[in-house]
C-alpha cells in the first residue's frame, strides 16, 4: 500500500513516520509514505496556495488549482483520493478495514477555513472526517488515517501484535488489560486471570468488554443491535 500525503507542512510527518510499527513497515518496505508539498503544484511565482472566500467571510480558503495539479501528477490507475475535512463521512475501523484493500491512498490537508468545494466534488473521491471535531488542519487526521489503515495491512503487525480481540471488533470495546505487579497500591488485578483456567477467562472477558461498552459507549451496542436486526 503506497500513501500519497498532500500538504503544505511536509515536515509534520517526519517525526511520527520514523517510529513504532508504522516506521517498522515504511523501513522494511511493506507501506510507502511519502509527502508532497502542496507549494511545489501552485501556479504562481508567490507560490500561492490560497485565497480570499468568494461571498465574503473570515478567513482563506485553499484553491482547487495547486491541488488539481499535484492530484493529475500523483494519481495512478488504482489511487483513491481522500480529502480530509470535518463535514466528511466519519472515519471508523470499519471504514479504516475497507480502506485498508485499496493500492494507494492519496490525502489531501485542508488548512486556513477550509478547501475549495470543487476538490470534494470532483477531484476527491471521498471526503473523510476523523471525528465531530474541528482542527487547525488535515494533517493530524491524516495521520490517524494513516496509522489506523497501516496497522490492516497484512505484515506490518509483527507476530507479537494481533488484530484479533481488538476494540471495535464485533462494535465492542477491548476487555480490560492487566499485568504487573499484581497489587499495587491495594489496586488488585481480577482473581479469575491467575487461575489458567482459559474457558472461564474468555467468559470474564466477554462480560468485562460488554460492561465497559455499556459504560464508555453505550450507542456501539445498539448499532450492534440494529445491524444483526438488519442481517435477520
Ligand atoms: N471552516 C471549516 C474548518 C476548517 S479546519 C469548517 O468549519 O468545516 C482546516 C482543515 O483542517 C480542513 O480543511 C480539514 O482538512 C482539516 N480538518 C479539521 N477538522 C477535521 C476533522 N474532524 N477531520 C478531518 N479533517 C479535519
């Protein structure tokens, strides 16, 4: 999987993609991530990237030029183009899994107020929010869509981490994780995780994963309930 990142802060992403497992994969070869300066596509000798909001308003908004170009010069037959932004369709680990099939994603970085309609309508082909939430730019968000997709990609988790019990598998969260020491403090790690008995700990897991969601993220459950109703 090739990542595409479009932006006017390059330098954003040199420290996150040297570490962890998304550095391991970049090093080893299994994901590229390589970033394009948005400045380099501008049309003019100031390098301009953005203007004035047409109708008025606060504020600037990056033109549709600078990105149509770098687009037209990055995208291959099999890239899908995503821009960021909060009016987008909600980033989720189902989106991230589908996401996670594509060759290459190319994403854009909104800045300033904004981006130039015309991208999502025509150049992106989708628009993607990481949350109801707003930021001063796509490059945070691109970096969770990076980091959530990477960690999909078959080879790029080690042996040592798995997908398999994660949160948001089956829309539940993860059951709770302990190790040592086993008191701290008087705060005592559940008495069932010492005692190897494997069936009765998957059963307290279970139980703990379905109580931590009711608590934390009630709605997941009845998502949940709603999607089994549908496949009836
Ligand atoms: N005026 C805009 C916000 C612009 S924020 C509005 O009210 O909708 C500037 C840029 O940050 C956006 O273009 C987008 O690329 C990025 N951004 C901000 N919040 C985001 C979010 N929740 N998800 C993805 N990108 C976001």
């Amino acid at each position: 999987m090739n990542f595409k990142i479009i932006t006017i802060f390059p330098d954003f992403f040199t420290t996150p993609f040297k570490y962890g497992i998304i550095g391991r994969a970049i090093k080893n070869g299994t994901i590229s991530a390589d970033i394009y300066n948005l400045r380099d596509y501008a049309e003019d000798a100031h390098r301009s990237v953005d203007d004035r909001p047409y109708g008025g308003g606060a504020g600037m908004v990056m033109m549709v030029g600078p990105i149509w170009k770098a687009v037209k010069s990055l995208k291959g037959n099999f890239s899908r183009v995503l821009l960021l932004s909060p009016s987008g369709k909600l980033f989720n680990q189902l989106l991230a899994e589908k996401l996670s099939k594509e060759k290459e994603l190319i994403l854009i970085c909104g800045r300033y107020e904004g981006v130039d309609e015309r991208v999502a309508e025509t150049i992106a082909d989708m628009e993607l929010s990481v949350g109801d939430y707003v930021l001063s730019g796509g490059e945070a968000a691109a970096l969770i869509v990076v980091e959530t997709i990477a960690r999909l990609i078959p080879g790029v988790l080690g042996k040592e981490e798995s997908l398999e019990k994660e949160s948001f598998k089956d829309s539940l969260l993860e059951y709770p994780q302990y190790t040592r020491p086993r008191d701290f403090m008087g705060m005592k790690v559940p008495e069932v995780l010492f005692g190897g008995n494997h069936d009765k700990i998957r059963k307290w897991r279970e139980r703990a994963s379905l109580a931590k969601t009711k608590r934390n993220r009630p709605e997941l459950i009845k998502e949940r309930k709603d999607e089994l109703n549908e496949g009836n």
